[in-house]
C-alpha cells in the first residue's frame, strides 16, 4: 500500500499519524523455517539483509506478514548511505557489513498474524490493535525488529514533522477505516514533508546528457572548517534559461569547485557520471527548497527557488540545516 502526496497533515479523528522512516520499504513474511524479505517493488531483499533474516527468525511466531521499513543505525542516527552499501552482488561483503552496522526492522502494519489470518481486509484500527499484541508477545525476543509509533493527536505528529524533520522522510496519514490496498495510492494513505530553504554556493555544474547545456548544479555550503562540501544538486532549470547561463557558468570555471570532500559520494542518484563535474570559483549563491537533510547532504533532489546575489557566499553555512541532525531514533528506544 503507497502514500500520495499531500500539502499538509489532514485533521480529523479518523486519522492516524506515523513516522516515514527514511529506509528500504520491505514486506516480511515467515512460514516455518522460510523467511522472505521483498521490496515495495517486488524484488526480494534477504540476501541483502541477513541480519534481519536472523533477526526474524528469533521470534516466537513461526507464520506472519508484516510490514515496515529496513534502516540502518550509525553513531545514533539513521544512514541510507549504508543502506545503499548493502546491495552488493558479493555474499561476503554484505555479511561484513552486517556485521559492521546490523541493520532494524521498524513495523508499522500486520496483514498476517501466527495463525496465518490475513488482515489485509480489516480495517486499519483493527490491524494496528493486532499489531500492538503481536509485537507484545514477540519483539522482546531481539533489539533489531521495532514497533513504529503511531498516534491520533495531530499535536504529536505535527511536533514530529518539526523537531524531527532532517531524520524523518516526512510523516503518514492514514485513514483508521481504510483496508490494506496493495500497489495502490489512494487518499487514505497520505505522505506529508516539511518543505524547507536553504542558501548554497554553485560550486560546479553538469553538463546535460544531451546538448552542450547545463543540466544541473552542484550545491555547497561551508563547514566550520572553513571549506566549501558538496551537499547535493539541482536541476529544475528553466529550458528558457539554460543557454545562457551555461554561457555565464562556463565563465566561471576555476578548479577545485568544492575545498572539502569531492562531489559524487553513494547516493539515490549516483550515475557513473556522478564524479564528473565542472568546477567553479564560489561566487553564485541559489536559494534551493528541500525535504530532508541527512548525512551532510540533500537527500533528495532540490528546487530551485531564485538566485541570491544579494547574499554573500561565505554566508552560505552549514548553520542552516544544523538543526536538521536531530535522530529519530528515540522514537523507537
């Protein structure tokens, strides 16, 4: 069952509120001694996630379906970097970095308990109340599979959305009548994102995989070291505008670009181009709007708001988004 989008948290008592982990979706499901991890796109993920595989298996139920997120703990918070280290075609590898950083299970629906009852049919209020004993009877058994919290005060989610937003991919409204409707996106399941701004420094460009235009700009913001990280990019350029800003950015070319880290870390949008850029000197500033800052970068793609040539570049700090590093892991210890 997907979200759709939606500008604001719905009010009413027919709603209730949860986190959106910043994770890999993932159907669990146990018949005996076969576990199956499966994405929200089919593909299935235990070779991946042995750990959690494991982690499974040590549950007293022997039958379930469940539903919920795979995230990854580092240093007290969640990192999708590691996440994205997981798919990785060698056994061995992935079972070094199982051991490294164990990944957790956060459930947050039941459509299938130890007897093999399916839910799917029943509506929300009633999966969340089996969800809630069927993790009292068996998540005790291990640390890595977690009860995701839910509440029906709109004062609670609304304060999630605020003081968790740089570690939370938003927050989810469903509707306590609705059944589990699998690969549908209908309004009784709603995702909302705390939009954000920030003011970063051009520090390079790419080209556009065709013609000799601007495809995106590379962003960055200065640390309390001084030096100028990349934090992510942004590619909602006008068509209009493209010629001739590739004139005016092509003017500034002037190596390094970026004084800290090199652009091109893992991430949800690595290509195999993601590492070649065109460096600028640090005079452009763009405003950019954003949904989630994790891991000292954009997470996602950001929009570009306007150009800030009013605004200095030294200005430009990681102080903007500082407030973002709050975990949202307390919410689950």
């Amino acid at each position: 069952m997907e979200a759709l989008s939606a500008p604001e948290l719905p009010e009413g008592p027919e709603w209730q509120y949860e986190p959106k982990w910043d994770g890999f979706r993932c159907i669990a499901s146990r018949d005996g001694d076969t576990i199956e991890l499966q994405s929200k796109a089919g593909q299935p993920l235990a070779r991946y996630f042995p750990d959690i595989v494991e982690e499974l298996g040590k549950l007293g139920a022997k039958k379930f379906v469940l539903d919920g997120e795979l995230v990854i703990p580092v240093d007290g918070d969640l990192s999708f970097n590691e996440l994205q280290l997981r798919l990785h075609p060698a056994a061995s590898r992935v079972n070094m970095l199982a051991k490294l950083h164990p990944a957790m299970y956060v459930v947050f629906d039941l459509l299938s308990d130890e007897r093999g009852t399916s839910y799917i049919d029943h509506p929300l209020r009633e999966r969340r109340q089996r969800l809630e004993a069927f993790a009292g009877r068996y998540f005790d058994a291990t640390d890595c599979v977690r009860l995701s919290p839910a509440t029906s005060d709109l004062n609670d989610a609304r304060r999630w959305l605020r003081t968790m937003g740089g570690g939370l991919d938003g927050i989810i409204a469903k509707n306590l009548d609705a059944v589990y409707e699998a690969g549908e996106r209908t309004g009784s399941m709603q995702k909302i994102k705390d939009l954000r701004t920030a003011d970063c420094v051009v520090g390079g460009f790419r080209y556009a995989s065709k013609g000799r235009v601007v495809g995106s700009l590379l962003l960055g913001l200065y640390g309390d070291d001084g030096l100028l990280h990349p934090v992510g990019f942004t590619s909602s350029i006008p068509a209009a505008e493209r010629a001739a800003l590739t004139k005016q950015l092509e003017d500034l070319r002037e190596p390094p670009g970026f004084t800290g880290r090199a652009p091109g870390g893992p991430s949800r949008w690595s290509t195999e181009r993601s590492g070649e850029f065109e460096p600028l000197a640090p005079k452009l500033v763009v405003e950019v709007q954003y949904d989630h800052f994790t891991g000292g970068r954009f997470r996602h793609g950001t929009r570009l708001v306007r150009w800030r040539p009013d605004k200095a570049p030294r200005q430009c700090t990681m102080a903007q988004v500082e407030h973002e590093s709050r975990s949202p892991l307390r919410l689950i210890a």
